[in-house]
C-alpha cells in the first residue's frame, strides 16, 4: 500500500462509531460509561486478561439497557478483537509497553486507534505508529485529556485571539505524588506491577504528555514550529524506596526494590523558531499535584497552578484579580466547553476533560473531520520518554527530537 503523509487525515464519515476495547482497568470502565453516553457510538467488544475486568465492563452495559458484547481473554484475544469486522475503532487502555504493538495491530487490522498515554516508550515504536498510520491511512490518536481541560482549551483560544502576543516559552509538569498508589493495590495494582518493573529500568521522564501535550498545542508543533532538541536531568531516586520501607519495614520482601527512576526530571526543549519549553516529571515525593502549565508571550502571561493567573502589558506587574481572572475565562470560553461542558461536568464531575475528549474523537469520526490530536502528536509527545533517558545517561547533553513528519511540520 502507498505511504503518504496523514496531516489533516479526513476519512470518510460514519454514521456510527463502533468500538472494541482493549484494557478493562479503572480508566477503561470509565471510558465505558462516557461512550455509551455519546450520540452516534456502539461498543461490540471488550478484551482483558481478567475476566473479572470484562464482567465488570459488560454490568455497566447492562445497567444501561445495552446487551453484552463479544468478549476475549488471554494474551492474544486483543488481536482477535481487531480482527473483529464489525469494529471501526479499537480504544486501548492497557500498560504502557503494549500501547504502541496493539494500536499498530488495530490500524493494519483497518481501525482506527486511539490509545492511552503514552503512545509509545521508544522512538523506534514512534516511527512505528507514523508508518503505519501513513501507510494504512487510518487515524491513530492518543488520549491525552489534559487537552481538553478548561484551563488548558480556553488559554489556547485566547493564544489564538492573540492575547499572549507571540509565544516565546512555555512550562508544563506531571508532579504527582503516586507513592501510595504505585506501592499499594490501589486500582487493583500489585507490587509486581508493570510500572514498578518500568521505574526499576528506565530514567529520565517516562509520563511526559500530561505537560507537553497542552503546551505543543499552544506552540503549533507539526503546525508551523517543531520541537528541535532537548536537554535533560535527574535527581538521583530516593522517595519511592524510602516509602515503601515506611509503609512495609525496613527488611520487608515488599520493599526490595531497586528504581533506577530519578524522582524529579528536569527538561529543557528548544523549537526550530527559537521558543523554549520546560517540562517536570515527579511522582516519588510529597507535593501537592500540579501540571504548572505557564504561558510566556510577548503581550502576556498565564499560569494555572496553583492558582489561576494572568497578566497583560502594559500593566504585567499586577496580575488579574480572582473576578477579572474568572470575567476573562468566561469571555474566551473554548467553543468545545460551550458545546460540552455541561453535560461533561454532570456526567464526569471533575473529570470533565475526558467526556470532552471522547466526544470531541467521535464527533470527526462521524462528519469524516481530521482529529484535534494526529499520529505525529503521539510520536512527538511520547517520544520523550526514550529521548529524555538518553539524555540523563549521556550526563544531561543534548539530544536532537525526530521531526516525525518528514520535512512538512510547517506546512
């Protein structure tokens, strides 16, 4: 088949969106219960290696009035539920080293992906996911949420009325504290689990997209500026092991673990127009959560954590009042909120930005529309995780970022 480039993909319209998921845990129960909620989406299949998991998944079909859908177990059912004909989407919410092999799978299989982040955890599984989109011509999204919160949507819409003036530099972060929740069988997780054995392997920044993801929309990577090179480091780990020797004792089989994970990553990243971007990635101390999400343009300034901030020139010295803060919000309200927000926020509470999400992925599926977020988002955003460790073992030089679109990023 001919490979060409997938940049405003449109594929032809359908009336309804039919789905199979892969990956039944606690973000894919949720994803259940927004898609049924959405016009225009039937769910045909589930696929987990617990069968407890696709229990679950099918009561909350049934507590909608829907009947149960084909389901498959065992480490190769998730290919037969690609396989299977009437599927247009496959939406995967599995761990993160099977993300980029089954979304590969479900698009040579003639689906549309959309897959958890991060998409990928190396470049060579990036390229992977652009090669494939390209050559089968069929969308592969990556669910990342935190572009559809309010903050994020509607500081875009201003950046795009011009309100920042020219953006020179921007900041994100994903700090965290999971301890507990790493270390504990919260969610049903185990001491065992993948992101223990990935944290015990791997350095650098391995979760980068919560903070980049908003940030390269803001910038318009692939739409006129790229992300060029990046820097990055890390403090040595010791916040995980120290917990868990807390929590379990000292001499404790649970706590003989050994992350090579530093706990706080440190990335700078340099576009091809000369804008910088800093990125943070902590999960193993106490702080309280925050995905900074700054704004640094030559008319003005934004900031979401902790509080809501803005300024403008010429007065950039004093910031907005929490009323003219909340009048401006209003005022540049993202049209996606205005069409969606109720409705998410009644059925998602705070939770709201993946109701948006969803709805925004069905809604260019059925009126044949490119996506908000393409295959080369997913490969730019997650490539990261092997860039930034090849950094921090290289003693922090620099690195140089793929251009995954082959030349056409300001096209």
């Amino acid at each position: 088949m001919e490979q060409k480039n997938v940049l405003k993909l449109s594929c032809p319209p359908l009336d309804e969106v039919r789905i199979g998921i892969i990956g039944l845990g606690v973000r894919a129960k949720r994803a259940v219960h927004r898609l049924i909620n959405i016009e225009g989406t039937r769910i045909n299949g589930f696929c987990d290696i617990v069968p407890s998991n696709t229990e679950e998944a099918q009561r909350i079909l049934k507590d909608k009035g829907l009947q149960p859908v084909k389901e498959y177990c065992g480490e190769n059912g998730w290919k037969s539920l690609c396989e299977q004909k009437d599927i247009d989407l496959i939406y995967i919410c599995t761990d993160w080293e099977s993300h980029t092999p089954m979304a590969v799978y479900a698009m040579e299989c003639g689906k549309h992906a959309a897959v958890e982040i991060p998409a990928a955890t190396t470049v060579s599984e990036c390229w992977q996911l652009v090669n494939t989109a390209e050559r089968t011509q069929k969308h592969c999204i990556m669910l990342e949420n935190c572009c559809y919160d309010s903050f994020e949507l509607t500081t875009l819409h201003m950046a795009q009325q011009g309100l920042f003036g020219e953006i020179l530099h921007a900041e994100g972060a994903y700090i965290h504290d999971l301890r507990d929740r790493i270390l504990s069988n919260e969610f049903g997780k185990r001491l065992s689990n993948w992101q223990i054995r990935f944290n015990t392997l791997h350095n650098g920044n391995p979760y980068p997209t919560h903070g980049l993801g908003p940030i390269c929309q803001l910038l318009n990577i692939h739409r006129g500026d790229r992300m060029k090179s990046l820097v990055s480091m890390s403090t040595k780990p010791v916040g995980m092991n120290l917990y868990a020797k807390e929590v379990y004792g000292e001499d404790s089989p649970e706590a003989q673990f050994d992350h090579k994970l530093g706990d706080m990553n440190t990335t700078l990243i340099r576009t091809e127009n000369g804008k910088t971007i800093l990125l943070q990635y902590n999960v193993s101390n106490p702080r309280p959560y925050n995905r900074i999400h700054l704004i640094n343009g030559t008319k003005g300034y934004a900031q979401k954590y902790p509080v809501n901030q803005f300024a403008f020139s010429p007065h950039s010295e004093q910031v907005l009042s929490p009323e003219q803060t909340n009048e401006l919000l209003a005022k540049y309200e993202h049209p996606f909120l205005k069409e969606t927000g109720r409705k998410a926020i009644d059925l998602c509470g705070e939770r709201a930005r993946d109701y948006i999400m969803d709805y925004r992925l069905i809604h260019c599926l059925r009126n044949g529309l490119p996506l908000d977020m393409d295959v080369y988002d997913a490969a730019e955003w997650s490539c990261l995780v092997e860039l930034t460790e090849i950094s921090v073992n290289n003693d922090s030089h620099p690195v140089e970022i793929p251009d995954f679109t082959r030349g056409r990023w300001n096209q």
